[in-house]
C-alpha cells in the first residue's frame, strides 16, 4: 500500500477459506499457536513490525499455524525496548520533509532507527557533510525533536543525540493545537500559539512583538495592537499553563549551591557538552513563572518596501539587542496540557451524545473544579461533593439541587461508567472516571472501524464478543441470530484481520480437536494498537498523496503564487482596473479549473488526515492510560 491514500474503511479485504473444519486424523500433534491463523496477503511484502504472517498447510481445509509472533507481545516487545514501528518512522520522516526539508528527515530518521549516536557516528552513517549535519541537529534540538547529553561511557565521552518519535508526531497535530487556542483566546492566543510551533521556543518579549506586528499587519490603516494586550493574552496561556518555559540546560546544579538565579535555558548547540540527566519542564520550581518584562508600545505595519530590508534588520538586532527582562527564559507549547483539553472534550462530548447537554455541562464543571488537583495521569478525578458541584454550576444553567441530585444518579448508573460515586459525605462524593471513559471512546472507534470496513453484522459479531468475552461458534450464531453460513464466513474474516482472536482450551494433553474448545474472544488493548498502526499508516499515505499532487502541479502553482504577489503590489501603489484585469487574464481558464480542482482536492486530504488525526489521539490515550493504570 505504498503511496496509497486510501483511508480505513477502504483497506483490502484479504478472502479467506471459509469452509474449515477440525482434520479428520487425532493423531498426537504439537499444540498449535494460539493466535489467529491469517492469510498471507499482496501487501505484507515488507516487514512492517505489526505482526507475522500465518502459512497455510498442504493439507486441504485445514490451517496449519507457524511460529507466531502475536500483535501484543511483539508491540509491547518495541516498546519495552524503546523502538518505534516501521510505520510509526516512516509517518515521522514524512513529517520532517514536509516541514523541514530532506536533509533534516534523512538525520531524522536515521536517529529514530539508530537509537542515540555521537556526532561523528551520524555523519558517517548518514554519509552528510559536517556542517548539514549540525544544521540538522540544531533545527531538530530547536523544536524539541532531539535531545542530546554525554556519552554513555562517561563524561569525557562525545555528546550522543537521540530523536524523539512522539514529538515528531506532535506536528500533525499543529492545526489543533492552533484551532484550540483560537477558540480559549482568540486572535492573539492562535498567533502566539502559531509563532512558538514554528520557532520551537522563543523569549516572552520576541513574541509579543511578532503577534503585535502580524495583528497590526492586519487591522486597518492608522489602527495598531498594544503590546500590552498581547503580554496579557501570553500570561493568561502560562496561567493555564498552555505554555511553559523551556528547562535549563546548564543551571540545574546552581540552584542549591548558591543563591544567584540558575542559568536560563538557551538554544543548544551540537558539539557543546550536555549534562547526563535530561530535565523536564515540570522539574523546574519556574516552570509556570511569568518574568516582568519592559516593553512598551505599539505593533509596527511592516510595507512592502521592508520586505528587502528583513535580513539587513534581523541582523542588527542580533548585534545590538534590546533588554527587556527576559533574556535567556525561552517558552514552548505545553503539548500534554493540550492533549488533557483534547480528553475532557471528547468526554464531555461524549456525554452529550449519550445523555444530554446538562448532563455534559455537570461533567465539565467537575473536570474543570479538578483540573489542579487532578493528575495527568490518573485514572480518575478528585472526589467531589454534590455540595461543590452544585455551587459551582454557570449561573446560566437554573438547576435546582434535587434535580441536580438526579442528574448525578442517572449518571452514576449508565452502564458508560463516565460518573462514579466514592462515598456518602456532603450529599455524595463522585469522581470521572477518566480511564473507563476512555476504554468506552476506543471501544467505540473499534466497532465504528469494523462495520465501515466490514458492514453491520460483522460489527455486531464483533461488538458481541466484546459483551460476553469468550463464545463458540455455535453461541455467535445463536447470539448474532446470523445464519451459521455466514457466521462463519465473518468469524474466519474477523480473524484473518487480527480482530478477532481464537483461543484453544484442549480437554486432553494432545489438543485433539475433537476434545478441544475454540472459543472466539477480542482482545480490546492489542486491537486498539493494530488499528493505531493502521492509523499511522493511513496518515503517511494521505501525506505522500498530498506531496505528488502538489508536485505535479509545481509550476502551475508557482505560476499562480508570482501572479497573486504582483496584483498585490500593484493593488498597494493604486494600478487602474484595466492593469489588474490584464494580470489576472494571465492565468487561462483551463488553469483555473485545473487549480480549483488541485485545491479542492489538497481540501479533501487536509480534512481525511485531521479526522484520522483525531482517532489516533483516541486510540493513543487509551493506551497509554491502560499502561499507567496497570503500573
């Protein structure tokens, strides 16, 4: 499926053999693998890291399994060792390209392959000059991608740089992010959430004079953003913590030796020493710290009569630079406080769904009263009186407190399990289950994914196993009230996919399968993570569809962009109508039909990856929930 932009529901159907039955020989035999036998289909030439493939016996109707490496001990076996999945680097290289070029994608993903490595080590892998080669880190450690520390061997030992996969994968989500802060506050929160993604981290004072300058660009003429608004937007987003400073490279060990301030974080350098313990944001005591900063005045309208002079002023600044306070304290986006914003809105949308608007409002004032307390990582939330909740309620919603005791029972007792009741005090005490509402939202996703891919009877198969955990064969049909025929047909499909999984629970030693149970059961946290990998897939096709589509109109897009940048010159000097009709006739009409239909369709993949985008957070939460509950 290389170069392939087909989404979930359209992935291949692999056939498979639907009249099998127990052999007609008991004879003693080793006991088979207890997986899912699977046919070996067109696409699994390459070796994806997901799963093995099954052979089939020589024997007619009979299924003869291989030495089988199952999805979840094979998954867990890569995480445990801190690699990552073909698909999972080949989305991440697919990233980097698109944002940073090949240079940096090749060093990219040679780190996530690798492990970490030393300069010298990389360069001579990679087969790059020395210097694309700092460039590539220095980009990289800039966003956050890379971290970097002292040799393994000690501390006279070359630095040795190290990728980070999840952060790379971050930057699909970008657009959330950036939607997220326009919805919470507004213009300026989406442009100062936009400059930190596209910089990696920068000081306070930089940032409220770019989005300052970028809001002034876009008001109208004689109208300029205040620098001070742009500082209260910035300090509202470190309040809730949207955005925390970078952790200091050097100054750690400062703090308790004496009392002068520790060494602000600055942007590293390959080839600088780095100490062997890798500080986190959280570690900081300042981490969430606004500095005071002296900066006064109003955002600049940049002309186009500047746009020759940027570099002649970029590096002025670098060799007079204006003090403000902050020196040295750089910011970045706090991408787990995002993604706990992401979880409670898919739980309090889910509620709404489920039950009814009140229902979703009584949650997010709960999620919200335990959002300090509360950590990331946690299963549930703070125990919350009745009392508390009902004082803290919007104003706008007029419920009285018997009805709002009602309310709380109807929750407690939907068999979702989103509300739980932890004791009696203060009229009752209730939690949100956050782990149980997420297994119920992947849950979901699941069922969701096989009745697109595979029609309703399959998905009601399958969400029947999921109920009753083990069934025969005989008790799907009765249970399913679908024809044996069929059933079978749908079991065997299920199976060969991996969704299903089929466990033997032999009477006698020799797994005779006369004296043998096969009882079909689903097992939700591997599913989850193979549809994840299919999701990781997905994504990586979409991306590489998007990039041949806009290469092979290269020229006819740049063509366009030259033309839009000359009627916006002379639309700025005051050309007549005549001038900027004869520009626009340019473009002939079978071009602008033909870059209507590019755009139309760069919408359309833009739009399939943010809603693949959305179940890969699903699907990510819960298991990395599932892992820390089970911890």
């Amino acid at each position: 499926m290389r170069g392939n932009s087909r989404s979930l529901r359209h992935l291949p159907q692999t056939s498979t053999n639907t009249d099998v039955g127990p052999p007609q020989s008991e004879a003693r035999r080793p006991p088979p693998a207890r997986h899912a036998p699977r046919l070996k289909p067109a696409n699994h030439s390459e070796r994806n890291g997901v799963a093995e493939v099954c052979v089939l016996s020589a024997e007619p109707h009979v299924f003869r399994l291989s030495s089988v490496v199952c999805l979840k001990e094979r998954t867990s076996l890569l995480l445990s060792i801190g690699k990552m999945t073909a698909q999972e680097v080949r989305l991440c290289g697919l990233l980097l390209r698109e944002h940073f070029g090949e240079v940096v994608e090749k060093v990219g993903t040679h780190l996530l392959r690798s492990g970490a490595q030393n300069l010298r080590t990389i360069i001579h892998e990679t087969g790059l000059p020395l210097d694309l080669v700092k460039k590539s880190l220095c980009v990289l450690v800039q966003h956050g991608a890379c971290n970097f520390r002292s040799g393994r061997k000690g501390p006279g030992c070359p630095t040795e740089y190290q990728a980070s996969g999840d952060r790379i994968l971050r930057i699909l989500r970008y657009p959330r992010y950036i939607y997220t802060a326009k919805t919470l506050y507004g213009d300026t929160g989406e442009l100062i959430i936009e400059e930190l993604l596209q910089r990696g981290h920068m000081t306070m004072s930089s940032t409220v004079k770019t989005v300052a300058d970028r809001l002034t660009q876009n008001m109208e003429e004689g109208r300029s953003m205040d620098y001070s608004e742009v500082t209260s937007a910035f300090s509202k987003l470190v309040e809730t913590q949207f955005l925390q400073r970078c952790p200091p490279m050097g100054g750690a060990r400062n703090t308790k030796d004496s009392g002068s301030p520790p060494t602000p974080s600055t942007p590293a350098t390959p080839g600088t020493p780095a100490s062997t313990a890798l500080l986190t944001p959280e570690s900081f005591p300042d981490c969430y710290k606004v500095p005071h900063i002296t900066l006064i005045g109003r955002g600049k309208r940049r002309h186009s009569s500047d746009d020759g002079e940027d570099q002649k002023s970029a590096k002025k600044a670098k060799m007079d630079p204006e003090t403000h306070g902050d020196e040295g304290i750089y910011w970045q986006v706090n991408f787990e406080r995002f993604h706990l914003h992401f979880r409670d809105q898919a739980v309090i949308s889910a509620v709404a769904n489920k039950l009814d608007q009140t229902c979703s409002e009584i949650v997010r004032t709960m999620l919200r009263m335990s959002e300090v307390t509360t950590s990331p990582s946690a299963t549930c939330t703070k125990p919350l009186s009745a009392n508390e909740i009902f004082r803290s309620l919007p104003a706008s919603y007029n419920i009285l407190r018997p009805i709002l005791d009602q309310y709380l029972t109807l929750l407690v007792d939907d068999p979702m399990e989103f509300v739980g009741k932890a004791g009696e005090s203060g009229g009752g005490m209730f939690v949100v289950n956050l782990h149980r509402a997420l297994a119920n939202l992947a849950r979901a996703t699941l069922e969701s994914a096989v009745q697109e891919r595979f029609g309703s009877r399959s998905a009601r198969i399958f969400r029947l196993l999921l109920r009753k955990r083990h069934l025969e064969q005989k008790q799907v049909e009765d249970f399913a009230m679908i024809p044996a025929k069929e059933a079978k047909d749908m079991l065997y499909t299920l199976l060969s996919q991996n969704l299903v999984q089929l466990q033997e629970i032999p009477k006698t030693p020799d797994y005779a399968p006369s004296r043998t149970f096969y009882l079909y059961t689903v097992n939700q946290l591997p599913t989850a993570r193979m549809l994840l990998q299919n999701c990781y897939k997905t994504v990586a096709n979409l991306i590489e569809r998007r990039l041949f589509e806009t290469k092979e109109s290269k020229r006819l897009l740049e063509k366009s962009q030259r033309i839009e940048a000359i009627l916006a010159s002379l639309q700025v000097s005051g050309a007549e109508p005549e001038q900027l009709t004869e520009v626009e006739e340019m473009i002939t009409a079978p071009e602008k039909q033909q870059l209507e239909s590019l755009r139309l369709h760069i919408n359309k993949l833009d739009s399939a990856e943010n809603q693949v985008d959305e179940t890969m957070f699903l699907l990510e939460a819960y298991v990395s929930s599932t892992a820390t509950s089970t911890a």
